[in-house]
C-alpha cells in the first residue's frame, strides 16, 4: 500500500512540476524592469523568452516578439534549448508513468515490467527537474551580471545617467519551484521502483536416480525392466556398436 501511494504521489507531483515548466517557459516576466531609483513610472518594460513587452500606466500593454535568432545571445538562446528539452522529457515521463501506475492494470502486464518503467520515469523527471532548474539559474545569472554592469555604467564623471535595468520577474520563481517539484516527484517514483520489484523465491533442486542397474526409461510409457543377458548390444569405448563373437562365450 505504501509504495502505491509513494508512487501516486510522484507521479501528481512530477506533474504538477511540469505544469509550472510549461507554464514558466511561456511567461513574458522573466526579467522586469527595476523601479528603484527611476523617475519615469509611466512606462513598464519586461521581458519573457519569446518577446519583450511594454506597459503603461493607461493600461495599455504592447508585446513585440524576437524576430531573430541569430542576433539573441548564445546563453539565451541556451536557456531556451534546456526549458524545451525539460518539458519534452516530462511529457515522454508522464506517458511512461501513466502505465506504469500499481493501481492500474493494463492487459497481463508483470510487476517487473511496470518497476522498470516506473524507474524510466522517475529519471525522466530528475533529468527534466534538473533542465528547468538549470535554465532559469542561467538566466538569473545573466539578470545579475547584467544588472551590476548597468548600475557601474550609471556613475559616469560623477553624474547619475538614468539607464534601463532589469530585475527578477516572477517566471523565474514559478520555475524554480516548478523544477524542485519535478525532482522530487522524480525521486518519489524512483523510490517507488523499488516496491514494485518482485521478490526472488529460490527453490533447492531435488534429484532423483533410479536405484538398480536393469531399469531404463522410455519417453510417455514409464519406464520398463529388462534382463541383461551376453545376446545384449554392447557400445565401445570409441562410441561404435560392437556386437559379440565367439571368443564371448569361452
């Protein structure tokens, strides 16, 4: 009972992980415009991984997509490569796991069968965890180094320039919680496997030898008894047939 509930828990935890994944990928704030010591409030700029938005105080908002991908740095372009191969790997995770739940029973298909799988999703939603963890702490890393160097350029001969910087937006946080979630649930169904393997039943072989030199079995009638007289057909050492002479009976 507990590795069923063990793995149905990794599995609505492992997917509720991959919700937020998706849901992180495809939200504009991933970098928000900071606030701190600007005086134009009018205007509100932020970002996502596939366009740049613009909002005003009337309420008016305006997104504009990334036309090109060449001209995108390569870490950018990185963080987007490991959010996509986070979230295919949780898809292709849920499908294996789907199956290979304990409370339900697919045609005649073993507990080995289903602890195997179990284990094949598990490590999909570590390794999609991890992608999704991986992708949004890149993407902060550039948010600070970007941000330090905007606040240096700011002090130029002594007089403060207003420049755009950009802070956290609240994609990285639903991705970072999205990801601890998909590890988690990972881990879960990995510890799950272990419940599901069968235990190995040895059985000690017992066997039998016919006492008595004149019994010889027959296949499907049993076995029969017969007399070994010097008329009997003899095999040779070499593994030829040797019949008797004359010489046999001096």
């Amino acid at each position: 009972m507990s590795t069923t509930i063990c793995q149905v828990m990794g599995f609505l935890v492992s997917a509720l992980g991959l919700a937020g994944c998706i849901a992180a990928t495809g939200m504009d704030m991933w970098s928000t415009q900071d606030l701190y010591d600007n005086p134009v409030t009018a205007v509100f700029q932020y970002q996502g991984l596939w366009r740049s938005c613009v909002s005003q105080s009337s309420g008016f908002t305006e997104c504009r997509p990334y036309f090109t991908i060449l001209g995108l740095p390569a870490m950018f372009q990185a963080v987007r490569a490991l959010m996509i191969v986070g979230i295919v790997l949780g898809a292709f995770g849920i499908l294996v796991a789907v199956f290979a739940l304990k409370c339900l029973r697919i045609g005649n298909m073993e507990d080995s069968a289903k602890a195997n799988m179990t284990l094949t999703s598990g490590v999909m939603f570590i390794v999609a965890g991890l992608c999704a963890i991986c992708g949004v702490s890149v993407f902060a890393n550039m948010l600070v180094t970007n941000f330090w160097m905007s606040t240096a350029g700011m002090y130029q001969t002594g007089l403060m320039q207003v420049q755009t910087r950009y802070t956290f937006g609240s994609a990285l946080f639903v991705g970072w919680v999205a990801g601890g979630l998909a590890l988690v649930g990972g881990i879960m169904m990995c510890i799950a496997c272990r419940g599901l393997v069968p235990e190995k039943t040895h059985y000690k072989a017992v066997s039998y030898n016919a006492s008595g030199k004149n019994i010889s079995y027959r296949a499907g009638t049993g076995y029969e008894s017969k007399k070994t007289t010097t008329h009997d057909i003899a095999k040779s050492e070499d593994g030829r047939r040797s019949y008797p002479s004359k010489y046999d009976y001096v």
